[in-house]
C-alpha cells in the first residue's frame, strides 16, 4: 500500500489540473462570447439615430445628449438606399468626434416627416468653455450671394451697436445714397483690392472678400471699416477728384492727376478764367479745369470723336450729381462740350477770348493757328504729348512757322512713391535700436555702475517700445507709375 500511495497522489493532482484547465477554458469561452455580443451592440448603436434626452434636460447639462441604442429588427421597414463614404466613415467613428453638419445630416436621415425648411443651418462651429473663435464658412462667391438674403438682418450688427448715435462734428455729413464711394482693403501695407462704386438702396458691394450691404453703408460716418458677411474688414470712405478720375469709366487715356495739376500751374488758371481745351477724351481735365475755374469762369472743351465726347458728358454729369449729394450744393455748371475739328472750327471761337489753352492732341501744330488770335497776350498754352517724337515735331513747326509762341518749358514729371515702415521680426514684434559700442574704458566704466537691473531691463522684449526706440526702413515702393506724358510750356508774344 506504501508503495501505491505517491502513485495515487500523482494520479490525483493531474486530475486537479486538468479539471482547473477545463473550468478555464469555459472561463475564457464565456468572455469571448460576450465580447462578441458587445462589438455587435457597438456596431449596432453607432449606426442608430443619436437624439437629445429632453426628459432630463433640468437635472443634467444641456451639453451631454442621451444615447439609446436601437436594434436593426425594431426598425420600420424601408428600402435601404446605399451608403456614401461619409456616412460609412461617420459610423465607424465615436459620437464626440463628430462635427454638427454630419449630426444634422445624420438627423435629416432618420427623421424624414420632419420639414425640412423648419432645421436650422449649421455654418459656423463653436466650442463650449473655450475662447476659439467660431470658424468662416468659406464659400464660393455665388454661393454668399445666395446666402446673403438670409444674414441680412445681422450684417448691421457686424460694425455697430444697435441704437447707438454717433455725433457729428459741425459740417460733417454721413453717407447718403447716390454717393461716389471707394472700398479698399489692404494686407501687409499693399491695396488688394480697390474699387469705386455708387451708393444705391438695395445693392450690395461684391469682392472676393465677402459682400456688404449698401444700406448698411449709408448713414455711416465715412473713413470707416466695415466687416463683410465673410468678417473681413473694408475700408469705406468718399471718393476724391483724384479718385474719382484715375477710377472711372474711360473711352481714352486720361491725363492723370499729376500732370492735370501741373498743367494747371504753368497756364496759371484762377476763379474766373476763360479756359480753351482741346481734346475732351474721357473728361478728366475738363473736371481739373471747371473746378479751377469756378462759378465764375467757364471751360470750352472741343473733342472731335463722338464717342469719346459722349463718354466725357456722361463722367462730367456723374460726378455733379455725386458732388450735390455729398455737399447739398450744386457743382459748377460751367463747361460746354462740343463735337468739332478745332482746325477748321473758326465759327466756334469767334468773338471769344480766353486766359489759357490746354491742348491733348496728336498734332497740337495743326491747330496753333487757330487757337493763338484767340488767346490774351501774355498767356500760356500748355501741350500734352505722350513721347518725346511729338516734342520734336511741335518744335520743329515752331521753327518753321512765324507764330508769336515762346517754348519755355519742357519737362516730364515723374511720380516715385515710397515705402516708410517700422523694422519688425519674424514673429511681428517691433525691432529694438541697440546701443552703440562702448570703448574699453567706457566698458569697464559701465561695468563697475551700480545699475546692473537696467541692462538686464533692457533685454527684455517691449510690446509697445519707447518714442524713438524703434528702427524705420525707408526705399522706393516696389510699384511704381511709369512715364505718363511729356508737359510743353509756352506762352503768347505780344507783336
């Protein structure tokens, strides 16, 4: 018996185990199975309508939804359309890190008699509990065009408070409608976009930066920026003469504001003259001339192209009705158009005397000697030619003819424009000047004061640095005008 005994232990602890192995096993079994069962539930919740607890909205955050799985057998049956790859995606992925327009899509699926036109629009996604701004929907053009309808009651509240009334200064007008306005917007000291418009009830002003309203334009106070539907910040204000001539409508070149005003001091137009033009064109000069002139004087512009005389009318009148609008007084009606050949217009100067000549011609020695018995002794003629070949020609018909004229001035005057700005680094913060460099005896000076706490002061970045203690670039902006016209002076002997 002694002899069977540690046989009979083996036998038995080999039973144990394998009774211990066995129960394991089911162990192991049973947790596999309802792991099987969890991964079916999950697949079948995440692809279930997700809805808002409203039963205990009062006693719990309005921020944590419920969620209640629905099986596919308690589904009403429906035919089952195919599944895009943003809902294949959105299923696989957990309620958290879905976005508001895959809910609302989601939503419109499984709640079909729901009316479609009573969902809002989600088009701006926002966190709770933190200071993120919400993000622009950034759309195509036609798109905000179509949208806008919609967000035109709250463009108002985009650049101003509601009820809130701002003084005006003695002499100061808002903008009213039938306004010449300029909307600029500039990025990084350069104008991307610039453009001058009228202002009408019931228009908008289109970019590719968004669009404003312009009767949230009207009744604002000018040099002011307005934020557009896309939140990008426009510059509104009136638009100048100058303004006015370099952006309107043209039918032929302009002489531009540089030149015009040059012009106008070498004929030394005051209030009052009597001015003689040739050559209308798109009607810049002829504006430069009836403000010079004033009430008083007058301005005969004399334009042989049809077309170009109709397209200068047309700018004229546009700024008058501009100007009577913005000011509550008319502007000076005080030049006369006229479709003629100055060459053989005999009949259109007779009995007219005038204190200046501006002449924007091709050949201006053609109609020298008809211009001249009708200009004071003493009085200037100021040509404007393009390149310097008609400079010559003008010169040369000067030699060869007998014409009382004395060539005084011939110049070009050139327009270069300048680029002034603070120094700054990489990261936008303004550039220190640093001090000059300290000889040895200096240094060792310096180094044995008793102010070491000013050195260390003066490391440090300042965000908004002392007068005088920021460094400047200045050089030629990169854009500059190129040559516009050669400008002859000269004036009327008396014989």
């Amino acid at each position: 018996m002694a002899v069977y005994a540690p046989s009979r232990l083996l036998f038995m602890h080999r039973l144990v185990t394998v009774c211990t192995s066995s129960q394991r096993h089911v162990k192991h079994r049973d947790v596999l199975v309802k792991l099987t069962k969890s991964r079916r539930e999950i697949r079948t919740f995440s692809t279930s309508c997700v809805r808002c607890n409203n039963n205990e909205a009062d006693s719990s955050d309005s921020s944590h939804l419920s969620t209640k799985p629905t099986s596919r057998r308690e589904l009403p049956p429906r035919s089952r359309r195919p599944l895009s790859p943003l809902e294949r995606i959105s299923s696989l992925l957990p309620q958290d890190a879905l976005s508001p327009e895959v809910m609302q899509l989601r939503e419109q699926r499984h709640e079909p008699d729901e009316d479609p036109d009573t969902q809002p629009s989600v088009t701006h996604s926002t966190q709770e509990g933190s200071g993120h701004k919400a993000s622009v929907n950034e759309d195509s053009p036609e798109t905000l065009q179509a949208s806008d309808a919609a967000e035109e009651p709250n463009a108002a509240s985009l650049h101003h408070h509601e009820g809130q009334v701002r003084p005006t200064l003695p002499g100061e007008n808002l903008l009213a409608f039938g306004e010449m306005l300029v909307a600029e917007y500039r990025k990084k000291k350069r104008v991307e976009f610039k453009k001058m418009f009228q202002l009408d009830p019931g228009v908008r002003l289109q970019s590719s930066w968004g669009t404003i309203p312009h009767n949230d334009i009207a009744g604002q106070p000018a040099g002011r920026f307005l934020k557009t539907n896309r939140g990008v910040s426009i510059f509104i204000r009136r638009a100048s003469l100058e303004d006015y001539v370099l952006l309107m409508r043209r039918g032929a070149a302009i002489s531009y504001p540089k030149d015009a005003a040059t012009m106008l001091m070498m004929m030394d137009v005051t209030e009052g003259d009597c001015v003689l033009e040739s050559g209308s064109g798109s009607g810049a000069m002829s504006l430069f001339l009836s403000r010079a002139v004033g009430s008083k004087g007058s301005v005969l512009s004399v334009e042989v192209r049809e077309d170009h005389h109709k397209r200068a009318v047309k700018n004229y009148e546009r700024w008058r009705k501009s100007w009577s609008v913005r000011r509550g007084e008319e502007w000076p009606d005080n030049v006369r158009f006229h479709i003629a050949d100055l060459g053989s217009a005999s009949s259109l100067l007779a009995g007219r005397g005038f204190h200046a000549v501006a002449l924007d011609m091709v050949n201006p020695q053609l109609v020298l000697h008809n211009v001249l018995p009708h200009l004071h002794p003493g009085a200037v003629c100021a040509v404007y030619l393009a390149n310097v070949t008609q400079v010559i020609d003008l010169l040369e018909s000067l030699r060869c003819s007998s014409l009382p004229l004395l060539c005084e001035q011939i110049m070009e005057f050139p327009s270069r424009d300048w680029l002034v700005v603070p120094a700054l680094k990489k990261d936008g913060s303004y550039c220190t000047r640093n001090a000059p460099f300290l000889g040895e005896d200096l240094r060792q000076e310096d180094d044995t004061s008793d102010e070491p706490d000013k050195e260390e002061s003066s490391t440090e970045e300042d965000p908004d640095p002392a007068f005088g203690s920021v460094p400047y670039i200045a050089r030629p902006h990169p854009e500059q005008m190129s040559h516009t016209a050669f400008l002859v002076k000269m004036r009327k002997l008396c014989v």
